[in-house]
C-alpha cells in the first residue's frame, strides 16, 4: 500500500482559486485494509479505513493512483461518523492530470473525520487446489484442500485481512482494462481497446527481503479460514490479516478432513472415453463423507495413494472438478486404466419383419442384435462399472439377457448398467437390442415407450 | 466561455459596404450572458449560449466561427430574445474552408439585441452509472445513481447551467477533458425480487455430460421503477449498474454487474448479477415418436404428430429457498396432453414456470421434477 493514494490529503479549497492551485494541508494515514478477493474475474474489492482532518466549509480530496491497477470509476467514500454532516458531492477528474482525482467535500464539522475508501482494483487473484491421499484399501481419502493467493497488483499489501469469493460474478468490463483507461470514464464516441495487465517484474526483487523478514516471523499454527455464505457466493475469510508484496503467492490451508469415504468407480461409454475404462472417484459433499459445511470450490486434485506400511506415496491422477454444492455428488476424473476391463460383444446380429411399399420396395425392417458384456476387475480393491450405451435413435427395444447388476434407460437413446465386482474377479451380462427402422418405427405397437 | 483554447466564438460584425471576396472583420466580441449545456436527449448535447449582439439599422453582418471543437453546421439556430419582429435574420452563408458561418440579419433600428445561438457540439455527454448495495437478506437496495458530465469538446464551460431531461437545471463548471461524477439520486430502501432463470433454449440440458463443467443459472435482481420502490418520479436512464451486498460485518462484497437499460415509469430494472451453481436442472427428452402418420400414394410421409416427453428434475443445493422461473419451448402448433405443474405461456411457443423451491435438507437437496408430455401437430418432413 505504498504508492496507491500516496498523495491522500485534505486541501482547502480558498474561493475563487482554481482547484489546481489550492495546497497540500495533512497527509492522513491509512488504519486499516481489507482485500476481498475473485476468482471467477481479475478483481478484488479494496476497502480501507483513514482519518481525515476536515475543516468546516469547502474541502478538497486529492487522491492519486499511479502505477496501480486500480479502477478509478469504483472509487467511493464514505463518513463512518457525522455522515449527515459531511456531503460528499462531486468526485472529479482534473483535465490533462493522469491517475488523479478531487473529491469536493461539503463539511459542517472540523476536526478528524474517519472515512471509508472502497475501490475494485486487479492483479489480485486465488485459486482453490487439493490434495488427496487414499488408503490402501481405496475406501477412504484424506483430502487437504488449499488456497493459493497471488498478488501481481503492482500494490504491496501488508498486514491486510484477505477474503476471497467463491462464485461466478457477472462483470462487463475488465478491471485491469479500466485501470489503464486514459481517461477513467472514457471519451465521448470511443472504441476502447481490450489491455491486459502486466505483471510488474521489477517490483519482485524489493519484495524479496520483506517476504524473507516476515518467514522468519511466521506462526507455527495455520491460519483457520471461516466460510460462510453470501446471496450465490461463498465468503472464505482468512483468520488475522496476511501481507502478500507484489508477485508473490500464498498458499493458505482451507480444510484438511482424514477418512473422506470414496467409492472406486469405472465407466465405460465408446463414444465418450473410447475403448478404454476410465476411473473415477466418486464421493459427496455432505455430512456422510464428513464434508458438507460448505460448497468445495473448482480446483485442481492431485491423488495419491498410501503405497505402504512406511507412507510411502504413489501418483494416481489428477483431476480437474467444478464447484460442488453442498449435498451433490462428484465423479472425479482420474483417466484411463488398463486393470479394469469391459468388453461389449455383439454375438449375434439379424433382421427381420420387413415392410415393402406399393412399388415394392424395402420400406421398414427390424435389426437385432446381441450382446454380451464382459467385465472383468484385475485389481485388488473392490471397482463399481457403469456401462453406458448409446443408440442411434429413440426407436428400440431391449430385452436383458439375464439380471446381474442393475439398468436404467437414462433417455431416449441412452442407457445404462452398472456391476459392482469384487477384487479381481469378471462378470457377463447380455442384452438384445431391437431397432426398428423405416416404418416399423412407426409401428408403436412394435416398440416400447 | 473561455476562448483560450478553441471554440473562438467569435462574433464579427462585419461592415457590410461592399460586396467583394475580402472580407473586412470589424471584431465586436460580445459577453455571454448565459449558457446552457442540454444534455437531454442521449444522443446529442446541445449548447445553447446568450449574446449580445451590437446591430445597426440597416442590414449586418455576423460572423460565427471556431476553431478546435466539432460543431453540426447545420444545427446552428440564432434566434433573436429582444426585438424578434424587428430583427430578422436573412440568411445563413458559410465561407470556404473555415469553420465559420455569416449570418445577414436586418434590424429595424440600432439596437444591443440579447440572442440565443443553439447548436449541437460534440464530445461532450453523460453517462449515467449506479450502485446498489443490497442488505443480507437481498430483499432492499441502497439504490444510488450518479451523472457522470465528460467534456471533450475542446471548450472550457466556467459556468454553465445543466439541463437534463428532469428535475432542476443546475450549474456546474467543466474543462476540457475533465469528468466530473455527481450523486444526483439516492434511493434508499428501494424493493427488489431475486429472480433465478433456466431457460431451455439458452443452457445446457444435461450437466452430466458436461465435463468438469458447472452449469449456472443466471441470477437477477428486479428494481421497480415506482412509488413503492422510492422511485417513479422519472425514468432511469440506462447505464452501468455496480451490485454489492453488505456482509453482515460491516463491510460489502461484490456481486455484479449490469448494463441497466433505461426504465420508463411503473416498469422493472433487471440486473444480472452472476449465475448461481447451487441450483442444478437437469433436463433430458424421454420421448420423441411420430404418430398419426399420413401418407400420400407412394407411402411417403406427409404429415404426422408427434409425442414427446421431456423431464427436467430440478434440485436447490442452497440453505435458503428459492423461486426458479424455467422457460421451456415448442415450437409450431402443439397441445399438452398432461404436465405436471402450472404454466404461463408467454407466446405460442413460450412456456413460462414459476417453480418453488424450499431449501435443501440435512437429507439432500430440494427435488423438484418437472414433466411435459406433449403432442406436437401436423408436422410435415
């Protein structure tokens, strides 16, 4: 918080005298700032608390935001005390001054006046990531989650309470663009361009020495972070105030629960994953698996899994998952496996109940098709496979073969069956899928609903 | 008015003795008298400025030029305030090359006639911008809204009278290149709806076969433009809309914002805020059969029905409740043999649900399942 608002000062304007030329009074110092912090948009919203020496009658706020990125049309503030005495009228920005502004304030009191400034800056910016370790057995998980704050703002914000937003805001304009403009509001008629910041190097190194000082001076206890939430979003507010210089990251702890209860779950669909079984690791966020306090936001998992009796790890994916509700399930991705195999078979194929038309020709017909399923688990833990199959249209039949594992017809064209396997063991299920083609699909006595 | 810099306003009366190319400027550069900025049309500002002009008896002539700023020659009005039936004004010349106009006027008498030039001046306008912070609930905002004066005409306006479209002219100084943000409304309880919308056409039917993909459903709020709301005095200009809500510790967090497009007296301001992934509609078609088939001579298909069933379950994953408006679509002539809940239809085509949803349990989430069977009539391949 160096440079941004350096030039902070009361001015009093004498009557009559362009703005321009009224003079520096006092120098207010900053109390207090809170960061609240997006991730779905470059953005942050910075409110910070001074005191102002006001006089009675006409006063002058010059404020000054160079090498910030702050957007200056966001820029507000407010009396937190006599908010009835002190009008705070008109906010402008001089001619042919860059990164400057002049708030013109109507005061019937004198004396120190606390106030609040709130302004959208970017360059601030957290991500959500996550750790997960398995047991051996695969039945349980312990999942770390962590936040990872990075502050590219050209600002260094020390001893600053941090609070970071969970959800997907709606903005027109990139911060970073605004606080480039020229002008803060633009020209009349302007076509403006799309700027994106750029980070500011050079700012690193003088960083460096601060952030050495304060790992020195680290708690040993990770900072608790509250949750709560907020209209669609969710508010995480990081216990005490954190200082994170310009170019730097922090990476912060969010929750760490031991003995998430995961089921192992295989799907098989050709026309999604190919030919392969793609593994997935299937929990919910609720109560049940020991979560459900609150929506787990977006991130990046890493999984891992105990090898041994002496901790040691082995890497069993990765996957990317989207912001889970509180009580929804979540299938995470962790890629293709070769010790979970499904074979779909077509064992017997014909046709049958031809239609012809007045000239004789072919006109509808039905094709059936049999098929056996073969599912085998090579592993040493238990597997649930889910078998998806598509069809071509809604104009079939199908018919099981047999009443292992169960099946549903997820909609017109879709179905699915889903085996659970003991370790290393296989399972066979059939069906025959009947098509009806040309009018026999017109037939609706011929085929289900 | 400044003329340092540009628009030189300048008047000269010119002795209209001959009638040659030279024209010989005798410089009476008159004092304004007043001047007004109008900025109530959005689409133009039109300056409207006093003089006055020292006019002998006889015919005169008057030269109007500047330099620096963009002025529509043909939007340039004189009319006269004192002597109107003895003042008229003959015609309007406009010298090669120059920004400039000559008015002939003929006076009646020698006479210092006050007059009132109009014309329409560019890069110069206003915006309009607001903030709403909402309380926790979401069920107020503390609506303000600020005129935003930008002046880049070239011209200085050390004073001028601002008119807008409403409520009192006011009089405000601005330079060249200077933006001036002014509070000029504060509404501070104003009523606002929490509006959630899925609409068929627009999102995502089925988030599962998305991949690591949340589907959000557009969250607005609705901000009526009445009595009730603290408003309705005159139609909000449209303009960027900044939403935030108070936090419960004293401070706000930022929700959104909006573009507010501008609302006429009794109807809503809706504003997108951000989209909600707590609310999760999963739509799939169960049925899609063609019926009561016809067919010409050659058993071609000519005309047919159809019976269609869609399903959209929809669960609330929030702690509070909420009212989904769904939007569905058929198109063509269709009816609906059965549906398991209340609808509007918006047109022919638009099926508008207003569906409630009480918040989640410790069991799960709140289910609501939405079914449509319907026929959709005579349609041909």
């Amino acid at each position: 918080m160096k440079r941004l608002i350096s030039s902070l000062g009361v001015l009093t304007v004498v009557a009559g005298v362009a703005q321009a030329k009224v003079d520096l009074t006092t120098l207010p110092s900053r109390d207090t700032v809170q960061l609240t912090i997006y991730n779905s948009a470059d953005m942050t919203l910075a409110r910070e608390s001074r005191a102002l020496t006001l006089k009675t009658g006409a006063n002058a706020l010059q404020f000054s935001w160079e090498n910030t990125l702050i957007d200056p049309t966001s820029l507000e503030m407010l009396p937190k005390a006599n908010a009835d005495q002190i009008d705070i009228s008109e906010l402008v920005y001089p001619p042919r001054v860059k990164n400057l502004g002049l708030w013109n304030v109507q005061s019937k009191v004198s004396g120190k006046v606390p106030v609040e400034i709130t302004y959208l800056t970017s360059g601030l910016t957290w991500r959500a990531f996550y750790m997960g370790t398995l047991t051996q057995d695969e039945k349980t998980m312990r999942l770390q989650a962590y936040v990872r704050v990075t502050n590219n703002s050209g600002e260094d914000y020390e001893n600053a309470q941090v609070r970071l937003i969970v959800g997907k805001v709606h903005i027109l304009d990139q911060i970073a663009e605004l606080a480039q403009r020229q002008y803060p509001y633009g020209r009349p008629g302007e076509v403006r361009p799309l700027a994106l910041p750029a980070p500011m190097v050079e700012e690193r190194q003088k960083a460096l020495g601060r952030v050495r000082a304060l790992a020195e001076s680290a708690i040993a206890k990770p900072k608790e972070i509250v949750k709560e939430g907020l209209s669609e979003y969710f508010l995480y507010t990081i216990e005490g105030t954190e200082t994170i210089p310009n170019g730097w990251s922090k990476r912060l702890l969010s929750f760490d629960i031991d003995g998430v209860p995961v089921i192992n779950l295989y799907k098989f669909e050709e026309e999604r994953y190919g030919s392969s079984v793609t593994r997935f690791l299937s929990l919910k966020n609720d109560e049940a698996h020991k979560l459900g306090q609150t929506p787990i936001p977006d991130g990046i998992l890493t999984v891992y899994r105990s090898a041994d009796e002496q901790k040691h790890l082995s890497y069993e994916g990765r996957s990317s998952f989207k912001y889970i509700p509180v009580n929804e399930a979540v299938e995470l991705d962790l890629g293709a496996v070769a010790d979970v195999v499904v074979e779909p078979n077509l064992i017997e194929t014909r046709t049958d109940n031809y239609r012809f038309d007045n000239n004789r020709n072919i006109s509808g017909w039905d094709e059936i098709q049999v098929f056996s399923v073969q599912v085998r688990n090579t592993r040493e833990v238990p597997a649930k496979v889910e078998i998806t199959r598509n069809f071509a249209g809604p104009n079939w039949d199908l018919k099981r073969s047999d009443e292992v594992g169960s099946f549903e017809k997820v909609d017109l064209d879709t179905v699915k069956f889903t085996v659970e396997l003991s370790p290393h063991s296989k399972q066979v299920f059939g069906y025959t899928l009947t098509t009806y083609h040309g009018v026999r699909a017109q037939e609706p006595s011929k085929k289900s609903r | 008015m400044n003329a340092k810099r540009a628009m030189v306003v300048a008047f000269l009366t010119l002795l209209c003795a001959t009638t040659t190319q030279a024209r010989i400027k005798l410089v009476a550069l008159p004092e304004r008298a007043a001047t007004v900025i109008r900025l109530d049309n959005p689409s133009a500002t039109l300056i409207e400025e006093e003089r006055v002009l020292t006019l002998q008896k006889g015919l005169n002539k008057v030269d109007f030029s500047w330099k620096g700023v963009q002025i529509d020659e043909d939007s340039i009005r004189l009319q006269m305030l004192e002597h109107p039936a003895d003042v008229t004004l003959l015609s309007v010349s406009y010298p090669p090359g120059e920004s400039a106009l000559v008015w002939e006027i003929s006076s009646g008498g020698d006479f210092a006639e006050t007059v009132r030039i109009s014309y329409l001046l560019s890069n110069i306008d206003r915006l309009i911008t607001y903030k709403a912070v909402a309380n926790k609930p979401e069920t107020l905002v503390d609506l303000k809204s600020y005129l935003v004066l930008r002046n880049f005409s070239g011209e200085d306006f050390a004073k001028a009278r601002i008119l807008l479209d409403y409520g009192e002219a006011f009089e405000q100084g601005i330079s060249h290149e200077e933006t001036k943000q002014m509070l000029f409304l504060n509404d501070p309880n104003a009523p606002i709806r929490k509006v959630w919308k899925f609409d068929a056409a627009t999102l995502p039917w089925d988030p599962t076969k998305l991949e690591n993909q949340n589907v959000g459903i557009p969250v607005s709020y609705e901000i009526t433009n009445n009595k009730a709301g603290g408003l309705g005095g005159f139609a909000l200009w449209g303009g960027k809309a900044r939403i935030f809500q108070q936090d419960g510790h004293g401070g706000t967090i930022f929700l959104g914002e909006d573009n507010a497009a501008l609302v006429p007296v009794g109807e809503k301001m809706e504003l997108y805020i951000g989209d909600s992934r707590d609310i999760v509609v999963t739509q799939r078609k169960m049925r899609e059969a063609q019926i009561s088939i016809r067919r010409n001579n050659s058993e071609q298909v000519v005309l047919y029905d159809t019976d269609e069933v869609i399903t959209a379950k929809i669960e609330n994953f929030k702690d509070s409740p909420a009212v989904l408006t769904m939007i569905q679509h058929i198109p063509g002539q269709w009816d609906m043999e059965e549906c398991n809940m209340k609808y509007t239809k918006k047109d022919a085509g638009t099926l508008k649900f207003e569906i409630e949803l009480p918040a989640r349990t410790e069991k799960g989430p709140a289910v609501k399942e939405l079914t449509m069977h319907y026929h959709r009539r005579n349609v041909r391949p």
